[in-house]
C-alpha cells in the first residue's frame, strides 16, 4: 500500500516569496519549480519508533535541576492524515522562547533575560491513536529585525514526520487571540483565513489540569490520503 | 479543500531543537544542552557499501553562504532499498536508517558521512540512477525546499527519468562533483537564486 500525495493539498501554504517577511527575498527560488512523479524515493520516509526519544523528553519544565520561569503549560494534540486518519509512531520535535521572549540561541541577543532552567527544546512520538502531548511554559513574544517595531506573537515551532518524506512538515504553533496577529508577515504568508487558524491552537479547558497547567490542543494534519495499492508502473 | 497544516519557517534558532549536536555552535557558554534526534553521520556499523562523505555550500540570491540553515537528507541504502514501510522489498539486515541532518555552520557549510545509495525503481520500472532526496529549511524559507543529488561518476545519470526531465543546461546544479579523498568527498551546492539556481522540485 501506498498513499497518493496530491501537490493540490499544498495550496495554501505559504508562497516561497513572501516579500512582506524580508529574509524570503534572497532565500526564494525565482524560477519556477519543477513537478515530477512520485517515485518510491518521494512516497517513502524515515520512521523514528519509540526508541528516537527518551522518557521525559517531552517535558521542559524537568530538563535542569529548578522549574523554569512562566506559565506552565500542557500543549497536546493528534497528527492526522488528510483523511483525519492518526499518524501514529510519529516523531514529534518542538522549539521555543523562554517565557521572556528568549531563545538560549546565541544569536538572540534581544535584553530578556535567559532562564537557567529552560533550554525549550523537546521531542516526543505520538501513540496509536496519533496523540503526542508535551508540558513547557508559554513562551513570551520577541522583537526582530523586520521591520519597524516588529514583534512576533507567541509561538511553538514544531517539527513533525509523516507517512513520507513528501509530508515533512516544519510549523509554527499560535495561541488563540493574539493581539499581534495583524502584524507578523510570517503568520499572515498563510493567507487563506481558515488555513491560517489551522495554526493556532484552541484552549482546552477540559484536559486543564486545575491548580497545576493551562492545556492547549493543536491538531496537526499532514499531506496523505486515499491508501491506494501501489502500481509499480505509475507512482503518480 | 485541503485542511492540512501550513508550513511556516523553520526560523533562525532552529538549531538547539533540532541540530543540537552539530555544525552550529549555538552554545559557546556550555550552558545549555540537548541530544540529536537525527546524525548527519548516517553510517551504522554493519551498513555495506562505499562510504562517502557529501560537503557544500547553500547560497543566497547575493551568493553569499546561508549560515543558518538545515539540510535534511533521505536516501535509499547500497541495495536501493530504503527504510521505510512504504518501500515493500525484502529490507536489508542492516540498521542503517538513511536519514541524515546538518546544520550549516558560520562558513555556511554542511557535511554528511553516509554511504553511496544504490539505484531505486523509477516510474514504469526503470531505475533510477543514484540519488538523495535534499530538503532545505532555513530562516527566509517558509516552507522547504526540495532537490535531489546525483553523482558526478554515474553513467545511470544519463538515462534517469527525473534528470531527463530536468533542461540540460540546468541537469548540472545537481550533480555532486567527486573530490576525491579517502572516503570520497563529493561536493553539493546549492544556489537559491542566480544563474546557476538550483532546480528544485514540487513534490
């Protein structure tokens, strides 16, 4: 079995030029590219098991000896197919701000300070049913260089492995209601509305734990559907 | 309608998430640390075939080199079997996983020690030469992009469906050029822009 991937699916995803967000300009293909058929290197894809992540690794408030700073936060979600199928076994990777708005990266040098006990980074693998779940604290909104008084609005950056190399997805997670959405060109280079808020996530008042953590769920829906036997004379 | 997930930038701090061991030195202080899900070495220790090592360079529309990017590899192994449920053919006994990750570093260079692949199956049956499938994601890019590598001393390239489709006067951007070495370098750049733009495939 395999799974046609139709380019269509693709439509709403951010064009490579995005002059609105500067770095685009010089980083984007400026001849057309080129479609060709999917081939067994395109519909296949690495699979990373249970044994890719360690117990605990999708925790980031237990990564140094003291708690980090913030509002500590349950974020937790499916990977889906296109057919809102679970993706199971799927590798999970996150990255984010401390809850001021910094990143231990060397190369953030914005005045906020760091925190000792955060280093932001997590991964995990999702479960049978596609579930993957990860605790942390809100991460804080940060100055870059854009444009004028640029601010970018709260956001996880989530890595996430599919059925194929073809459903490879690298995202940013939003939170509901932020007052900076209007001006973040990397937000709003998704500009189909709907497919925009497929990137924010929804505040979970359910799976809230009371006392304890905020939850926030965020449903990831990668490319593949239709599982269809696999015609070794036409892998389109 | 589609409903998937948009891609958006993998941003310039990707490196402490997904690189952490690597190229990029986002830590000089040793503060912080965290482990690789993925190695840009991809050579296990019971992988056959030739052990080769890929370097180069991705630059920007003004040639200068990206210092901030990921390069993400997927290649079959010396059989042209790949790891993965979605190739049905008997997998080799062999641990090798044929995904590889590296970061660029201040040069803006990216390496990877893995061997060569074998040829794959092609559309209708025919193989296809030797190749890696390339993926690309930095700062500037708000979605990745694809190409693939094939090998400067491949006879098979002449006859693979996929370059074929390639203009030939563009068929060169992705070649890999031997430098030779003990084990053999070969050397990949990719140009974003310019007149040598790299041919980047929608897949």
């Amino acid at each position: 079995m395999s799974l046609i991937y139709p380019t269509k699916s693709l439509e709403n995803f951010p064009k490579h030029l995005t002059p609105g967000y500067k770095s685009t300009v010089k980083r984007s293909p400026t001849k057309p590219l080129m479609i060709i058929p999917h081939t067994l290197s395109e519909l296949t894809g690495p699979i990373y098991g249970h044994n890719a992540v360690q117990e605990g690794d999708n925790d980031l408030t237990k990564q140094h000896k003291g708690e980090p700073l913030g509002e500590r936060i349950i974020v937790h979600g499916q990977v889906l197919d296109e057919d809102r199928r679970p993706v199971k076994n799927a590798l999970v990777e996150l990255w984010q701000a401390n809850a001021c708005g910094r990143y231990v990266h060397n190369v953030d040098q914005h005045p906020a300070p760091l925190d000792p006990n955060f280093t932001g980074a997590g991964r995990t693998v999702t479960d049978d049913n596609g579930a993957y779940k990860f605790i942390t604290v809100k991460p804080g909104a940060y100055p870059w260089g854009n444009h004028p008084n640029a601010w970018r609005p709260n956001h996880i950056h989530f890595s996430v492995f599919g059925h194929s190399f073809v459903s490879r997805l690298v995202t940013q997670m939003y939170f509901p209601g932020d007052y900076l959405f209007p001006f973040d060109p990397i937000f709003n280079s998704v500009t189909d509305e709907k497919a925009r808020n497929r990137m924010v996530a929804s505040f979970d008042l359910e799976n809230t734990v009371p006392d304890w953590a905020l939850a926030f769920k965020f449903d990831i829906v990668l490319r593949g559907r239709e599982a269809t036997p696999l015609d070794n004379d036409d892998h389109h | 309608m589609s409903e998937i997930t948009p891609s958006q930038t993998v941003g310039p701090f990707f490196a402490y998430g997904l690189t952490p061991v690597g190229r990029c030195d986002w830590d000089p202080n040793g503060t912080y640390s965290w482990k690789n899900s993925v190695e840009s070495n991809l050579v296990t220790p019971d992988v056959s075939g030739t052990r080769i090592r890929i370097e180069g360079t991705v630059f920007d529309g003004d040639n200068k080199p990206i210092n901030d990017c990921m390069i993400e590899i997927w290649q079959a192994d010396a059989q042209g079997r790949y790891a993965s449920p979605g190739d049905n053919r008997s997998l080799p006994n062999t641990q090798f996983k044929g995904f590889g990750r590296s970061a660029t570093d201040k040069a803006g260079i990216f390496a990877f020690d893995t061997i060569k692949p074998g040829a794959v199956p092609g559309p209708g049956g025919k193989p296809q030469a030797p190749h890696i499938v390339v993926a690309i994601f930095s700062r500037g890019m708000l979605r990745q992009v694809y190409t693939r590598l094939y090998f400067s001393d491949e006879a098979a390239n002449a006859a693979d469906p996929v370059l074929g489709l390639v203009p030939a006067d563009r068929r060169g951007t992705l070649i890999a050029h031997k430098e030779g070495g003990e084990p053999p370098l070969y050397r990949f750049n990719v140009h974003m822009q310019g007149d040598n733009e790299t041919v980047f495939f929608e897949i």
